[in-house]
C-alpha cells in the first residue's frame, strides 16, 4: 500500500456558493490551507462533508475539483455512503475512476438489519472495489454499532484497512485499539472525536479526522507532532485549545445537528476569509445574525481572526 | 385531484431473478394479481419495495414496469425515498416522467436536525414537484416522528396530500385522524400497521398500505368493504384472519429485519407461486430451509396453499 | 379466583393536600365516584397513582385508604413497583397484609439485564406471594418490552394471572391477545391505552386501565358495555369522545411526562370538585394560570363542567 | 469541607453469602484491602453495589458494616439512589444518621419528566440534608443525561459539590471539566469509565470511581500518583494493564449487563480469594462453569494470581 493513512485526516467541509453550487474557489483555498498546515490526508464526502446532501452530480464535482487542487500531496480517502451495498458500490466506482486514494463506507442504514447484513456489505463493497477500504462507524446516524470483534476480523482478512471511529464508545475504541495492536496492527484506527483526541491517543490511535481541523488545522498537526514524540503535555495543551474553539458548536441558538455543527464551521470559515459563503445544503438554512456573531467570538478568544 | 388514494394500496414487493435482476414477469403476475382482488391503489418503492437497496437504475426500472403492467387501472404511488431534499427531488423528477400519480417522501435520515429542517423538506420537495406528495412516517427507519400538528398544518396548506403512517404510534394517528376530521379532512389517512387495520380504522382512517396485501389482497379488500358498511364484526374478523398470516415474521429463526419481513412475503409469493424466486437484495439473503417450510406450514394453516 | 378482573379498571390518581400529605376525602370522594360509575375494578399504585414518588409510609397509607372505602364493592390491584426482585416483594407483603386482590409488578429496570433476569423475577415474586400476579408491561418507564410468548408461557403455568400493556405496541398486542385466545384463556389482558381502547378491544383485550377514567369513568363503562353487546359504533362513539377529552395533555405548554399528563388528571378533577387540590409530588409542580384554563376549556368543551 | 473527595474512589461491590445475606467478613477484607493500596475514598451503595437490589435494611447494613470497617480512614459516600425525590432524602437521611461523609444522587428516575424536575431534585435534596452532594450522571440506568452547564450552574450555587460521570459522553465531560476549571473549579469531578481514565485524566478529571478498582486498587493508585506528577508515559501504561484486566467482562457468554459486569468483579474477587462467593442478588444468578474459567484466565494473564 503506498499511503499509510496515518495522521491528521481532516473530513473537507463543503464550500457553497450564495446559489447552492459548489464554490471551487473556496475548496481550493481550504484544502490548500490545511495540507500547508500539514495534515497528512484528506476525507473527502464525510457526514461533514454533506454527503448525505449532495446528488451523485454534486458527489462527482466535489471528488474531482478536490484530486485536481490535492494533485498527489496527500493520500484522499473518499466517502462513499449510501443506504446499501449496490448504492455504496456506485459510488466507489465512481470515486476510483475520479483517483481515490481509499474509499470510506458505513454500516447500511434505513432498512433493519442485523450483523450477518453487516459483515456481508463490507465483503461484497470490498470484492467489488480494488482500493483500501475503511470502515466508518458511526452509529448517531446509522444507528448500527459496529463491534469491534467484528471491525478486527475483516481487517485481519484484509476486508478492511482501517476504521474511522465516531462512534462516542471510548471504551469501545480502547479495547480495539488493544485488540489490534494484539494482532499485529492489521488496521489503521482513526478517531473522530475532535474534541477528546488527546484521550484517543492514549487509547492508540493512528490519527484524527477532525471536522475541526478545518478551522485549524495547524493545532491538531501540531498535537500529532507531539504524540508521535510522547509529549503528552504538549497533546494536551493542544486539545484544550481546540475544546476552547470547539465551543462554535455550542454558542448558538435554536438550530441542532448538522445545522448547528457543519454551520459553525462554515461560519467560522467564512468570518476567517478562508470561505465565500456559509451557505448550507437544502433543507439546512445557514447561520445568521447573534449565531454569526457568538462564533465570531469564540475565533476571535482564540485568536484565529 | 384525480385519484382519492382511499382504500387498499399495497407496497408493492420487488421480485428479483436468480441473478438479482428485477423479474418483471413476477412482477406483471403479483400486480394483477392484486388488481383483480380489487385494490385501490399501488405504493411501488416502499420500505418494503426495497427502495433503499435499489440503485437510480433499478428503480427507474421498477417504475417503468410497474407503469406498463397498472396501464391506468389504480393509481401508482411512487416512494422518492433518500437521506436530502435535493436527491429526493432528482427521484422525484424521474418517478413524475415515468408516470407516477402521487409521491411519497420520508423525513430526512442519516444528518441530525430538526423540525424546521424536516418542515422545509417538506415545502421544498411540493415547490419542485406539480404531483400529490404524501409524507411516510417511519421512525424506525428515519428515527424522526413527524408531529400530527406539522403534517396537520402543511396538509392545510396543501404542501401534503396525505400521510402514509407506520410510526406505530397508535394514539398519534387518532389524535391526528381526529383533528383531521374537524379540520375538513384536507389529508387522506393511510395505516401502514398491516396487523392492526381495524384499530386504525376506528380511528378513521381513510386506508392502509399493508405489505400483507401482497399476499392476500382479497382480505383487505373485503375488510375496506366491511368497513365502508360498517360492519365491524367482518372488519375485525378479516383482521384476526390476516393476523395469523402475519405469523410469517415470527415463525422464522435467526434473521430480522428486512430479511425477516420482507423475506417472508417473497417466500410466501414464491411458495404460492407468484413470484419465481425468493431472492432478496444485497447484503440480504433469502430465507432457506427450515424458515421456508415454517412459512409453509403458516399459509397451508391459512388456506392460501 | 374470586375475581376476573375483567373490564373497566381504571389506575387511581393520587390526591394530596397543600402540604403534600395524602388527601383521603378526595381520594374517597373520587374512588366512590368510579365506582358509583360502575367500574369493575381498581388500580392503586400505578404510574399516574404516583407509586415511584411514594415512599413505603405513603404506599401504605394510599393502600389503607383504598382499601377502606372500597370495602369490598370491587377487586383492588395493587402496583408493587420498585426496581429489583427483593424490593418488589416486600411492597407486595405489605399489599397481602391490607387485603390487596392482586399485585402488579414491571421488569426490573435501572439495572441492566438480559430476559433470563426478567423471567427469574417474575417467577421469584409469584413463589413469593400467594396473590394473582399481573405483569405491567410499560417500556417507556422500564425500558424494557415483555415478549408476548414470555408473558403467555408464564400464564400458562399460573406464575401470571394477567398483564397490564402499556407498551404501545399494538401489533404485539394484537398477537399476543391472538395466542392467549388460541392457549385457552390463560391471561387476563387488559389495555392501558386510553385513547384507543377500541383498538384493543378489536384485538380481544379483557379490559382497560384507562388513567383518563379517574375523568369520565362513566364513559369507558359504556363503552365496555357496547363491546360485550358487540355495538361496535357505540364504543367508537365513546372513543372518539375521549379522544376528545385526552386532549386535556396535550394543550398545555412548557410540561412533559408525568407533569403534564397526571398533572392534567389532578387539574381536571380540581375543576371538576373531585379533589380538593392539583398538588403533585415532588419534585413535580402542579399546573398553573393558562395551563388550568386550557384544560377547563377541554372540560367544558366535554360537557364534563 | 474536611474531605477533598479527589483521586480513587472506588464503588464497593458487595459480597453475600451463600444464602444471600451480607457477608461481613469479606466486606470488610475488601475494603481494607482497598485502604491498604492507598484509595482516597469509597462509594458505596453505588450501581455496582446493587444498591438498586437492596431493600432499606440491607442498605442500612451495608452503610454500617463499611462504617465500622473504614473508621474513618478514608471518606465514605453513599449511594442514595431511587426513582424520585422523597425516597432518595429517606436514604440520605439514613446514609447521614450512620455516618456518611457524602451522598449520591442520580436523576429521578421511572417517571418521564424534563430538566426543571431535575434541577428541582438536586435542589430539594440538598436542602433536606446537610452534607456534600454529587450527582451521578448515569443516563443508561437512568435515561437522562445531566447536561454540563445545569451541573455547572448547581455547582457554583453550592447545591453540588461535585459529579461523578459514567456518562459515556467524554466530549460533555471535557468541555464540563474545561468551564468547572474556567469557573474556579466548584465541582469535584470524577469519572466513573475505569477503562479510559487516562483520557479523563487528559481531560482534568479529579478522580476517578472504578469498578475494577476493587479488582485491583493498586493500579488505580500507582496512575493517580503517575496523574499528580505528569507522568503520563506512566498513567497510560496502567491504563493499558487495566483495560487487559478488563477483558473479565469481555470473556463470558450467555450473560449481560449487572450480571456480567458485576458478576465479573464478584468472581474474581472470589478467585482471588478476597470474597467468600460470587453469589448475585435476585433474580440475578451467579457467573458459573466456563465463565469462571475465563475470568480466571484473565486474572492469571494479568498476575493477579
């Protein structure tokens, strides 16, 4: 395999323009920004990157303005996230034709299942398509918790390269993180939780994939440098910082979910000239009026405008 | 309005060949067969229709034979199901070239939100589509219970022609079918709940949608013509008729889910020689064995062997 | 058995004074009232009877009282409700010692466990105690639901005499109402779905433990007569009538749960001159200022003022 | 306030005899094992103490045995934990007249209701007793989750003195210890996920409660020590020996929840000879048979036997 997936992974937010299309301009401008920050790769069609929002023409346009600006500098891990196998199967096609470095699947979700369903969507994904495969598990929105046990077979069998974790288990991801290294390390363990990454870390983690590190990405590069050297204070100092900007997720009003979480970024995006607009996806409206200016605030307390 | 969308409207069930193609000539079979039992209406690419599984193609495919085969003699309602406005919309477009009399859309899934998103999907996919929308309410699938006052109030507005409810919330449906009653009945009432039609027609509702109509559609159609009478005591005794056939779910061992439910109506189709396979969509498997035979010996009990 | 506990048994509301003592002349008042009304039992201790905001003092005294002005007109159940085995055993001792007619007991629950645990505890209380044991199946509470073919075992061994079904899950009742009827009458099933009692009854239930029936007790007892007349539009009439009368916990503001719903039933028997008082237990507060009007409206809409 | 509450507090699991009764002896080698290794504190009568089994007078029991084991060594909170407010003040009040040093309270529980209940519920249990508070934050026991800035908030008004977390939430409990920090540190935070202190440690946590800290309190002891002096290197590798120690919950079939995790800690504690049983309270039974093998397994692989 010639990338190692390891590092600081950010999921790209999704630049708008005022009429709904994909602003190029803006996602260069992010994506550009954070690999001179660092990071080590891109994830492109995230939850955060409204995959969920975007049509197969927008999926398209995302992947192939995003390979144009990358140009080869860092591995692009494409999400490929659909209700079901022969869906998610589609898409991959598609993002390998587009260059994909790995593609990134959950668990299927609107129908109920079981675990034998599970299991077999990942083989038949992974028969399918000729690219790493990572496992997104991601239970908030699928409401399926892959287990680890599960998760640590199919990459001993090589079903799996790797898993992004977003699913809150700690615990969870602690015992995996063990289990794998018990193994010989077959996957590569990736968390999600931007806002207790350093916990993560000591868990043994082989990277982040912070929504946040959009914002900054410099900080979580930074914490990253420092795990890998053990400096367990500076990992910390880090998060604390990155808990502290966090809080544009929490200083607004009246929205929720996705509106509240991709809008504070967006927000906050915009408010550092980094994007044009904040426009969100149809049926989300973006932030406005005291939101804006609550973000505002927090960038400005921590010193990022 | 053309169509009322009262009475019987089975989803219809998607058979599939040996090689996983949609197998029109089953397909062709099992509509008239409920056709000619007197239904009063189709509901194609529901949960049970498998929608979630079908690829843009196959469902396009789904439509398309279902138009030919109906040919004008029942309304087709056409499930434009996925996780965003905009990709419902694009279904939308498609289901209203192919045909279509009606649309069905769920609450968004996958992204967290709230009510104003879930209203705002509503309007947006009306604004779009010049056809009857009704809203499906399946919390289990999209794990958002669209409010009776919401759908209430865009039915007023017209954004809504009608509910398709499998909520399983019994006393929201008879919160809602009374409100809708007092308000002038601008939104026509289907149950979903297959087992429990008779409640839900105490409650007034002004149909069902019962994936069981699949196998036995004179049932229901002679328990709308009791209900029309109101002859309750046939209404209820058609209803402890289809309850024992509902044993097909719950004789079954080792499968759930979408493999259990819709399993079992391909299974029973195929034993009573509607369908030519039990073949089921990926990830899922057929029902075999030991499950095929409990089935079995649950129709024989039931008289449609 | 003495007793069938068949019919109407509505689950007796709780009054208190100002100072939050039990208010006994309200209590008499309101129970001599139901049964003046004709109902066929009694259901102290229950969720809205405000069992799990009772300390043992106060459960005895609600027990004593009851059991006095009752003297013997109707059978009397008494909820036993508390979180584990050993607990539940003793508050059943104390109902035995009072003259309980039978106890009811949920799933354990703050603990979490599996089905061999609730089936155990069951077992555990009925060797215990030599009354007629009911289950009360109210997931919403308990978080967990009793599976039909557990409760319906344990009815055939005598070890359940009947189950109250709060679960909502009307499907599940439907076939459970089903096997019980097809094993002989083994249980007592009553309902606790006020407002889709008809539903129920459609579905074979022997009974209902309608909270709204501390209201209008008068109604439900009409309705079971016109469904043990088998006059099916009577007993819709009556429902539609207290599907009315429900909304009493739906137009009040800024409450939920227990607050808003036995606070509506405390409320409503203030206006009416059933109690003295809307005082709720701790750490509950009553209704007030257009919460109360909102639901003297409901009344007088009713006819119930 | 005499007692800092900081560093290890492990909750007691509580032994019984053979024939369910307390067992004294090994309570009190338990405990005094504990002291020995160095824990700052005990909990008893916590979730895993099957407070939740215990009748009043076991509970008065084990607050007097562990009163009279500890003498005063270290501090002793206590567990008052029931459905709603005035049965938790009756254990307080107990937990006060036999000597508690703190008590602890979760959210009401069983009766639906909303945060102004609960803010009421600390707020009245704090006025009925003079000594320190802590809520438990156990949403899967209790089905609430205590949000950060209500603690907070109860925090700087004296009403808490602290929280002890087995949220599942580490993002909450980060930006919790971030604005207790901001906001001069009010609460004592400790966290109760034994198998990621670490994390919590990184977060700021002032202790921790682990269950597995009656397994083995000398290691919980030595990462407390490593956490004071910013050994992280230190507190990450007992960490990793712990979450192996932890493998006792992970190994056994056919058992879940109380009855695994508490089953677990009880057999090996009887394996290692500091409990007489591994007896479990109704109707929950005891680990047996291959369980037991692998637990001991566990406990040989890790030398603690």
């Amino acid at each position: 395999m010639k990338h190692s997936f390891r590092g600081v992974v950010p999921p790209v937010v999704t630049p708008l323009t005022d009429s709904g299309e994909l602003d190029k301009e803006s996602l260069a401008r992010s994506i550009n920004r954070m690999i001179d920050a660092g990071v080590h790769g891109l994830f492109i069609l995230g939850s955060s990157g409204e995959v969920v929002f975007s049509t197969d023409q927008r999926r398209r346009e995302i992947i192939a303005a995003t390979m144009e600006v990358v140009a080869g500098r860092v591995p692009v891990m494409v999400g490929c996230i659909d209700t079901e196998t022969k869906r998610v199967i589609e898409h991959a096609k598609v993002a390998k034709e587009l260059g994909a470095d790995a593609i990134v699947a959950t668990a299927p979700f609107y129908a109920l299942g079981g675990l034998p369903e599970v299991e077999r969507h990942f083989r038949l994904i992974h028969e399918a398509i000729d690219l790493p495969l990572f496992a997104y598990d991601i239970p908030v929105c699928v409401h399926t918790k892959l287990p680890g046990p599960l998760l640590l077979q199919l990459g001993k069998e090589g079903v799996l390269t790797g898993v992004k974790d977003s699913s809150g288990d700690d615990v969870g991801f602690r015992f995996l993180a063990q289990d794998n290294a018990n193994a010989g390390h077959p996957l590569v363990l990736l968390t999600g939780h931007e806002i207790v990454v350093d916990g993560a870390y000591m868990s043994g983690a082989d990277g982040a994939v912070p929504g946040l590190g959009n914002v900054d990405p410099e900080a979580y590069v930074r914490q990253w440098d420092a795990y890998q050297k053990g400096d367990w204070d500076a990992v910390r100092k880090e998060q604390d910082h990155l808990a502290s900007l966090a809080r544009i997720f929490t200083v607004t009003r009246g929205v929720a979910g996705f509106g509240a979480g991709v809008g504070a970024f967006k927000t906050a995006l915009r408010l550092m000239g980094v994007f044009n607009t904040n426009n969100m996806p149809d049926p989300v409206l973006p932030l406005e009026g005291e939101n804006v200016s609550a973000i505002e605030a927090v960038l400005r307390d921590r010193g990022m405008l």
